[in-house]
C-alpha cells in the first residue's frame, strides 16, 4: 500500500493498493477509484468492530452506521478521497498506546483494523454548532487512518502540566494522552452574546494537538449575513444556513 497527497490547498488523498490491500471510509466519501476496486457496503467494514454494535459506536462517535470497504482484486489499483474544505489531510498511525480524538468530520479513510467510537460529546443550546453539539471520534485500533483539517493547520506540543485554550471549532485532533474539557468563560459580559461562542476548549499535555484554522461551523456562521435566511427559528445557526442553501438548490 502506497498514499500520496495531491495538489495544495485542496488536497487529495490517492492510495494505491496491492491485491488483497483494502481501506474503509464512510459511504460516499471516495472520489474516483480504478476499475480494479471492489466497493462493499455495510456496517463492518473493521472500523470499530462488526456488525451492530460496531456500527452504533461509530455512529455515537458521530459517524455513519454504514462504511464503504475499498478492495483491490485481481490487480493492483488506486483509490482516492478529495478534501471537501480548503485544508490538510494528515496521515496517523495508530496502534495498542496510540489513540487520537478528532473533530467528528475529521475521518477521511483508514485501514481495516482501526476503530472508530464516541471520544467526546458536549450539547450547545444555541450558537455555530446550533443543536447538533460539540463532538469528538476517537480513532484506535491497528493501521492507519487518514484525518481531513479545514484551513491551515497549526501543531503544539504539549509538556505535562501545560495547557492550552481554544474555540471548540478549531480543535482539529489530539493525542489520547491529552486532557480535554470544554469551559464556560468567566465573566457576565462574556456571556452576553450567548451560545457557544463564550466556550472555550482546555487541552493539557503531554501530548500533540493539531488546530484548524477554518472549521465549518466557523465558515458558516461566518457567511449566514450574506445569504438567504432558511426558515424558522434555527435560521441563525450555522446548520440552518447549510440547510437553507440545499432546500435553495433543491428548489
């Protein structure tokens, strides 16, 4: 098995693959492959366990209850997943002390052996996240996974005892060896605007922590004054001005 990164500022993953070799990712997520893949769906696929139980756990992690299986047959052939967002795609691997959380879109592809579960879940009432809330996957297992960042991605290093806070959005992935927990900031004025936005993430070492300069929360929220209003009162959301821009389209 061989990866290679294509282009810059949107990426794409091209993964040649021996016969046998195969790599998983969510149903739809590939982007074009030779003939010699063989695509199977269903809720195995090695990704966090088999059949149902597998599946829920992923799904709690906020992934999908269906993975695609990617095989290469009788030949060699080549599968590649394009970056939906201007941003990085890193290559990890993962093995018995190696786990890492990642922002709960972050999971581009990975080998069959790796698992996906829920890492972290925290509700927001109002703000970017609207009702869907603050999620981590945690990818484990054995093999390779491959994580999809949005915009420019910063890395710190974290000594033990030492902390860092950010936006909850720009939290792209983390070492397991991380502390994580989301803070309300202190102060009645910094409450006042309400929702998510007065949150902040603390991370403490030891361990490696990857920013995303540009999440999708944070892009959406950022464009909703320049587009149509979608209906009702989740309009001001980052989710309901992605859902007005699809019932536009579909319209």
């Amino acid at each position: 098995m061989e990866e290679q990164l294509l282009g810059t500022t949107l990426p794409v993953l091209s993964i040649s693959l021996n016969p046998g070799e195969s790599v998983v990712a969510e149903a739809g997520e590939f982007s074009w492959m030779t003939d010699s893949i063989q695509m199977s769906t269903g809720m195995g696929g090695g990704a966090g366990g088999q059949g149902l139980v597998g599946a829920l756990k992923r799904a709690a992690g906020g992934s999908t209850l269906f993975l695609s299986s990617y095989t290469a047959t009788d030949s060699a052939g080549t599968i590649a997943f394009a970056a939906k967002l201007p941003g990085s795609i890193l290559g990890i691997d993962l093995g018995a002390a190696q786990e890492y959380l990642v922002h709960r879109h972050g999971f581009l592809a990975g080998t069959a052996g790796i698992e996906i579960s829920a890492g972290f879940q925290q509700s927001f009432s109002a703000g970017i996240f609207g009702g869907e809330g603050f999620v981590l996957q945690r990818v484990g297992g054995v093999g390779r996974a491959w994580i999809e960042l949005a915009g420019e991605v910063v890395r710190y290093d974290l000594a033990a005892g030492q902390s860092l806070r950010a936006h909850p959005g720009h939290v792209g992935m983390f070492t397991a060896s991380v502390s994580f927990q989301v803070m309300r900031v202190p102060g009645v004025t910094n409450r006042y605007f309400g929702g998510d936005a007065h949150h902040f993430a603390v991370l403490s070492g030891p361990g490696a922590v990857w920013l995303q300069s540009m999440p999708l929360p944070v892009l959406a929220a950022t464009l909703a004054p320049y587009l149509p209003q979608a209906q009702g009162d989740h309009s001001a959301t980052g989710s309901g001005v992605v859902g007005g821009i699809v019932g536009d389209l579909l319209r």
